[in-house]
C-alpha cells in the first residue's frame, strides 16, 4: 500500500467543461424538483389508498368520454340509463327528446322545463340543486363546526392580524388535524383555499381580465361596498402547493360602505352584522346550471386556475375533521369539466398549457354591464352559468 | 360540483335548511 501510494506516477488530465456543466444541470434540478416537489401523503390508510389511485387522469380520461358525440340511436337509451343510476328526473328536463342530446356533457348541461323550480321568497335562495354539506356561521376566526367538519374563514376577512403566528402545523399534518391556522379558510370540496385571495386586496385593470396576480396577504381587505354574497366554486390552497382546482370567485356589492365595526379579529364587519356561509354539493345527477342565490350586483371574478375535482359527501362523511386532506388529495374526482359564466365571455377554465404560478389568479370587473350599478346585476334564481362536462 | 356562498347578512339571519339536506334551485336558505 505504502508503495502504490509513493510510487505511482500522478499525471493530471484536464476534465471536459461538459463534465461541470452536467453536473450543474443536474444540481440545479434538483433544487428546483425539491422546491415543487408533490406533497407527501399522510394520514389514515383511505388517504394513502385514494391517493395512489390516478385520479387525475382517470378524470381526464373521463372529460374527454363525456364530450363524444353519441349515435343518435344510442342516445335515449344511454341518457336514460344515466339517469336511472344518477337520479335525474327527466319529466322536468326541457328538452324532452333525449336526441337531442349529442353527447353526456350536453345532457349534464340540461336546461329545466320553464317553472320547474318556483323561487321562494326569502331573501337568499339556493343557486342550485344539491344537497347542502354545510352551513353555520363565521365565530372568530372560525366557522362553527358543522357535521363535523371545521373551516377557518379569518382569510376571507383579508386581515392579518398583527403578530399572529403562521401555521404550526406542517402541510404533512395537515390532513390529520383540523384547522388551526388562523391564515387558513373554508375547506371547500374538500379543497384548503383562502378567501383572502379570493376576495383581498388583488387590484385589476378595470373591465378587462388581468395577468395573474399575487395578492398581498397582509393587505387587508375593506368592504368598499358591502359584500352580500360570494359565490365560490371550489378552491385552491395557495399557501401549499396541493391539489389543482377551478375556482371562480365572485365578489359583489351592493351599497356603498358605511362607518363598520372591527371586529377584534380585525373583520371588517358592519355593526348588527355576521357572516355566514354554506357549502352546497352537487351530485353527478343533479341539475348543473347554477343561478343567483338573491338580488345582487356581481362587481368583480377572480379565477384560480386549476382543474375540477368532485368530492362526495360519502367521502367527506368518511374522513370528518381530516382538515386539509381534500386540499392533497383529490378524493373521489369524477370528472373534468369547465365553469361558465353566461355574462363573462372571457372566462376560459380548464384550458391545458402551463398554468400560471400558484397562488395568482386573473380578475375581471364587470363594470361595463351597468356603469350605474358598477357591475351586473341580477335577480333570485336568474340563471348565472353552470358547471359543464367533458 | 361545489357552491360555497359566504355572506354577510344581519345577525338575525336564519338559516332554514338542515345539513344534508336536499335542496333545489329558488329553495329558501334562510330570511332574516
């Protein structure tokens, strides 16, 4: 050994430039594959089973059956088998020819017979047909647990409160564990989202879609004009880098503000006040198209882009209290479709290409409808859009 | 498919429908 070690000749050999350039490449990547690397599953053996599943592609395959053109023979007999195993009722449909239909996703997209939902009276109605998951109200920063599954809304207020510490819990815990991050928000289709993104401080360019933009967490959010109702189809946690999903947020006033109360929260809610929610589930089977829930004026969208996974309430039933597990995993994606929006002609959801950084959106103003209003107007029940297959 | 609608409305706001209830466009949520 000794000898080998004295005794060998040492002869140096330049190494090729190609060499050190790999190398960096390959060192590079790395960073970069460990900065968007997917999240780790946890939690109960159903998560681990439902997320090795390919449910994304298995949706995919799924959209792309449903927009077929069907033969014209087949199509009462397939439309009618659909709607026996789903539920449909198809005396209200307003097409009653079933050839009419040319594929799934047109049927999925049926119009009612005229008077085939009477509209109450109240001041808030459902904007669609469903089952409702759930409901309550906003406490703190909190929503009142209800069926066992708990929110955090303190986001949708857009304010941070000032030295309030960020997430304890690592998104690995997340889904084992119900909300304790005042940042985090309503846990919709079983996705984490924060409705301060959906409805903070993004600033566009009026009546025209923005590039994506990342709001300002710590800006807080003022009602410039009272926001009676949001409408939100599902979500996107943009604080973890989880599973894709569509969400389009509109945000709507209909008074200018008045003098309001702060919460201790730092919510800026106006005195006599609260806010609600509810969360409303929509069956394969059931009727697609969503209209307004009450009298209002929609100022503004903001569209996350993602893709569409459903959760059942078999499944949400199924992993109570499991916060944030929906916003890893997509349980029980059945399809993939798009969201359309009858007066935004530019909204395009689902589109394939790069999507944008996580956590932006694009934002349109619909000030153009009525310069009076500063917005669109509607009316309880008028039809809004609807969730389209294939 | 999912709606969430979160709203701010008067303290005396009730809701009128039951988790896991059905419910249909035009059906009432809740009045003040």
């Amino acid at each position: 050994v000794i000898n080998a070690w004295t005794q060998t000749p040492t002869k140096w050999y330049p190494i090729p430039i190609a060499v050190g350039a790999i190398l960096l490449v390959v060192i590079q990547y790395r960073r970069t594959r460990r900065a968007y690397s997917s999240p780790q599953v946890d939690g109960p053996w159903q998560v681990h089973v439902l997320g090795a599943l390919p449910l994304r592609n298995m949706s995919r395959v799924w959209g792309y059956l449903n927009s077929l053109e069907l033969p014209p023979w087949f199509r009462p007999f397939g439309f009618r088998v659909y709607a026996f195993a789903f539920g449909c009722n198809l005396d209200e449909i307003d097409e009653e020819d079933l050839k009419t239909y040319k594929s799934l996703g047109e049927f999925f997209y049926r119009k009612l017979k005229e008077g085939a939902r009477p509209v109450d009276n109240a001041v808030l109605v459902s904007p669609a047909d469903g089952r409702i998951l759930h409901f309550g109200t906003v406490q703190g920063s909190r929503v009142e647990q209800v069926k066992g599954i708990t929110y955090s809304l303190d986001a949708l207020l857009g304010v941070e409160r000032p030295g309030t510490p960020p997430a304890s819990i690592a998104p690995s815990q997340r889904d084992a564990m119900p909300v304790v991050d005042d940042q985090e928000f309503a846990n919709v289709n079983g996705i984490e989202y924060t409705l301060d993104q959906l409805l903070g401080s993004g600033t566009s360019t009026p009546s025209s879609p923005t590039t994506p933009t990342t709001p300002s967490p710590n800006h807080p959010h003022k009602f410039g004009s009272q926001v009676d109702a949001s409408v939100v189809e599902s979500s996107r946690d943009l604080q973890e880098t989880l599973a894709h999903d569509t969400s389009v947020a509109l945000e709507i006033g209909m008074k200018p503000s008045l003098e309001r109360s702060k919460s201790i929260y730092g919510a800026s809610v106006k005195t006599g006040n609260a806010l609600f929610f509810t969360v409303i589930y929509l069956a394969p089977g059931d009727y697609h198209r969503f209209h307004s829930p009450t009298a209002w004026v929609v100022q503004k969208r903001r569209h996350f882009v993602g893709e569409l996974f459903s959760v059942s309430p078999y499944i949400a039933k199924r992993l109570e209290n499991l916060y944030g597990f929906f916003g890893m995993v997509p349980v029980g994606a059945t399809n993939v479709g798009s969201i359309k929006i009858n007066f935004d002609q530019a909204l395009r959801t689902n589109e394939r290409g790069r999507p944008p950084p996580p956590g932006t959106y694009s934002e349109a103003v619909y000030s153009a409808a009525s310069p009076i209003l500063n917005g669109q107007p509607l009316l309880p029940a008028q039809e809004m859009g609807g969730f389209c297959l294939g | 498919s999912t709606i969430v609608l979160v709203f701010e409305a008067p303290r005396e706001f009730e809701f009128s429908i039951k988790a896991n209830e059905k419910v249909k466009v035009g059906q009432r949520l809740g009045d003040v």
